[in-house]
C-alpha cells in the first residue's frame, strides 16, 4: 500500500472514532482545584475539531496550513465557536506580526551574503579536530537560532555539515563523524530556539496564549532570563552524548575545505551592513523595552522590535525596497497555521473541552512540588512532541489545554501560572528525538548520514539533561 493510500485509511479509521467524541457518553472529570467538569456540546465539538487537527498534523495526510484552514472552518459549522470570534483569535494576536518581521530578516540574512560569510569563517576554525567540528556546529546553530529561528540557522549550518563530510568523504550511513555531525546541525538550531521568543514560532505561540488566555504577558527579557540559562547548561551534554555514541574516527577530517578564508579580509556589503543594523535595531527593541515602557507608559510588545528590525533592514538595502522581494521572504503557510492554531487554542479555552482534556493530560503532575512537576511536564511536551511534524501544531494543542487547567484557580498569581506553564512552553520547540517531528531536523536528516533510529537514541538520552535543565531554570529563576 502507497504512504497516500495508507495514509488516508489511517485518516478515515481516526475520524471515524474522533465522532464518537461528538455523541458516545464521556465521564466527567475533577480538576486540582474541585470542580467538576462535564463536556456540553461546545466542549464536544471543539474536542472534535483538535483531535481533527492533530490527527492530520500527525499524519501528514494534507499540507498543515490546509489542516489549519479547514480545522477553523469547522469551528462555527459544528458549533463550538463563532466564526467572527474564530477570525479575531487568530489574526490580533501579537504572534503574526512578530512571525512577519522575524521572516524578512531571516530571508536578508541568506539574500545579503551574510549567512555565507559566517559559513565560511566557522569552517576556517574547525581545522583536523573531529569533535571540536561538532561541538562548533553546535554552538553556532544554536546561537544562530537565538537571533533568527531554528529554520533559518539549520539553513545556514547544515550546507556547512555537508561541505565537511563531503570534502572528507565521510561514507553516508557508516560513518560515525557523519552521524555525530549531521545531528548537531539539527540539535544546535532546536535548542538554541528555546533560548528567546524569535527562536521558534511555537515559543511565540505559547506566549500568545499566555496573554490571551490567562492574561500574563511574558516581555523578551523575562522569556530569555529563564530560557537562556537552561540553553547554556544543555550544550555540553548533546556534544558528550554525540561523540560519545558516535565517536568520530580519528582522521575523519584529514582533507581541509579549500577556499574558506578567501573572502575573510572582505569587507562587509551595503546590504550585510543593513541586516547587522536592522539586527541590533530589534535586539536594541527587545532589551530595551522596560525602559521605553516607563518613559511612554505604553506596552512594548515583542513584535515591535521585529517589525522595527525589519524595517531598518528594508530601507537600508542597496537596491531599495523591493516589495516582491519582501513578499516572497513571507511564509504564507506559516503565518496560516499559527492563526489557525490561536484560533483552535481559542476555542479549547472557552469551552469545557479545555479543562476536561487537561484534567485526564495533567492533573497528576500539577499538584506535584515544584521541581518534579517542571521536570514531568518538560519531558511530557518533548515526548507527546513526537506525534507531530511541527512546533507551531504542538503548541496550539498543548498549550491551551494546559493554561485551562491553571488559570484563573485560587491563589495563583501571574509569576505562579508563568513558572508552571514555562517548561511545557519551551519544550515544544525541542524536537531532539524523531527527525521527522521538525522540518528543522529534516533539512539535516535528507543528508542520508544518520536514520531516524540514530537520532532517537541519542534524542532519548538528551531528554535526561534537557529535561533537568528547563526544570531546574524555571524553579530557580521565576521569582516574583
């Protein structure tokens, strides 16, 4: 049987079973706090249409934004939402022209020459030494992931990955620097993503639901405070746990890429120069925006900064403004399947369907104490995470259903809410385990160097440290 055909049996069969949400008899359940739950018709529906979307994102038996699309649609028409409202949840939130921002100044950093300036000066330092390259590799994908997105620095890291392995005629699938390498082109962009907000759109989302759902805005600063920390301390476990299960052959790396200092004593472009501008004219925004807010009284949202970047980086291009140019760089599908996962979000939330799902999801980890809690709910995310083929999907389900449980019960403040919900937030943008679960992880696992079986086990593994980390981040530095 065809992955098409097979792929929509496994669709049919799902479906199938996802209406008897719409009329088989469901228990209720209890929350932590007591109350009662019991699913009515708006409940019923909207658990309906996430078990649609997820069951389709996880299959990828039609494109996401489709699924997306269609899973909004389906919101009025059984009911569970109105569609004015389902639009709304979507398309105000602070998430989308962030997204937008963020896009353009990636796209610069590609089209200006810049992304392969820095290629090019990592590959100079690498030099003979097997593992100093994966450790490098690492570091500079999740650096880069930082400041661009996880997609844009793997874009950037994994040529360079190949550039090496080629070059040294490293053999695709037996060789162990191959493994080791092409993996930290995958692991270094994902775990630098959970460092900021413009690291991954699902950390993005997550801050969304935060503000829209529970009412906690989370500045940049207050994400990377806690974020950053915990990226710091998982570095050196992924580079032990890479050359440690696939330890580079010892003369691995006896060719040296040629003409990689060519261009070192080149100057930087008009159009480099406006991309670094338009980077610290963002960053600037970003850090900055505690100060702004006391001096105008007004909120400074994360999207501002990106908006203001881009716009820097736009009007400084040696060619001027190309608006065609600017519309290519923008993802449409991207963009669509964020608005549609708020609008999903939105809806979960607002009905009984949210605090039910998170009663049966959660309910045993959230009265734990506070580290272990932390610890369960961040390696939960990063398991349940290997159901789906994006970040952004994974966020629009899980988040939503977790903030319903937490929000708005007795006694807890914003900081409570924010250092419960924290570790499930950044975990969704690490998908260390199945290489299919993240088209980050794809663009290095299409090499043919290592299978899918290669990165689980060291994925696995990692889950130990990673978990630990954001565990230990989010009860130490979220203080109120």
């Amino acid at each position: 049987m065809s992955h098409k055909k097979s792929s929509i049996l496994i669709v049919a069969i799902g479906l199938a079973l996802l209406s008897l949400v719409l009329v088989a008899p469901l228990p209720g359940v209890s929350t932590p706090s007591g109350e009662e739950i019991v699913l009515d018709w708006r409940g019923r529906a909207s658990l309906f249409v996430l078990g649609f979307a997820a069951l389709l994102w996880a299959t990828e038996a039609l494109p996401v934004a489709f699924t997306g699309l269609a899973a909004v649609a389906l919101l009025p028409l059984l009911g569970a939402m109105q569609w004015d409202q389902a639009v709304r949840a979507g398309l105000t939130s602070d998430a989308i022209p962030f997204l937008v921002g963020i896009m353009i100044t990636s796209e610069a950093i590609g089209s200006s020459g810049l992304a392969d300036r820095m290629s090019r000066a990592i590959a100079a330092r690498v030099g003979n030494h097997p593992k100093t390259a994966v450790f490098i590799l690492l570091v500079t994908g999740a650096a880069l992931s930082m400041c661009i997105g996880n997609l844009s620095a793997a874009a950037v890291v994994t040529p360079l990955g190949l550039a090496l392995l080629e070059a040294n005629r490293a053999p695709k699938g037996r060789s162990n620097l191959g493994k080791a390498v092409m993996i930290a082109c995958a692991w270094g962009p994902l775990i630098g993503a959970v460092a900021t907000p413009a690291g991954s759109t699902s950390n993005v989302l997550a801050m969304g639901f935060l503000s829209e759902l529970a009412g906690v805005n989370i500045s940049f600063l207050q994400w990377m405070a806690v974020a950053f920390p915990a990226v710091l301390v998982m570095i050196v476990p992924a580079w032990a746990i890479l050359v440690t299960m696939y330890p580079p052959e010892p003369d691995a790396l006896g060719a040296c890429m040629a003409d990689e200092r060519t261009d070192a004593g080149r100057t930087l472009s008009r159009d480099e120069w406006s991309v670094v501008a338009g980077t610290v004219a963002m960053w600037g925004m970003w850090l900055g925006a505690g100060i702004l807010e006391r001096a105008t009284g007004m909120r400074v949202s994360p999207s501002l900064g990106a908006i203001l970047g881009a716009l820097v980086t736009l009007s400084l291009r040696s060619g001027g403004i190309n608006w065609a140019d600017v519309e290519s760089s923008l993802s449409m599908g991207t963009i669509i399947t964020v608005a549609s996962g708020l609008s999903l979000g939105s809806a979960i939330h607002g009905s009984t369907a949210g605090k039910w799902l998170a009663s049966i999801l959660f309910s045993p980890i959230i009265g734990m104490p506070l580290f272990p809690r932390a610890l369960l709910l961040a390696a939960s995310i990063c398991l349940l995470k290997t159901m789906f083929s994006s970040n952004t999907a994974t966020a629009a389900i899980l988040m939503p259903v977790l903030i319903s449980l937490v929000a708005g019960q007795p006694g807890q403040d914003s900081i409570e809410v924010w250092q419960l919900v924290a570790p499930a937030a950044m975990a969704t943008s690490l998908s260390t385990i199945l290489a299919t679960s993240s088209p980050t992880s794809l663009l290095a696992y299409r090499s043919g160097y290592f299978t899918t079986a290669d990165m689980a086990r060291a994925g696995l593994l990692f889950l130990i440290p990673a978990s630990v980390s954001l565990a230990a981040a989010c009860v130490l530095l979220i203080r109120a």
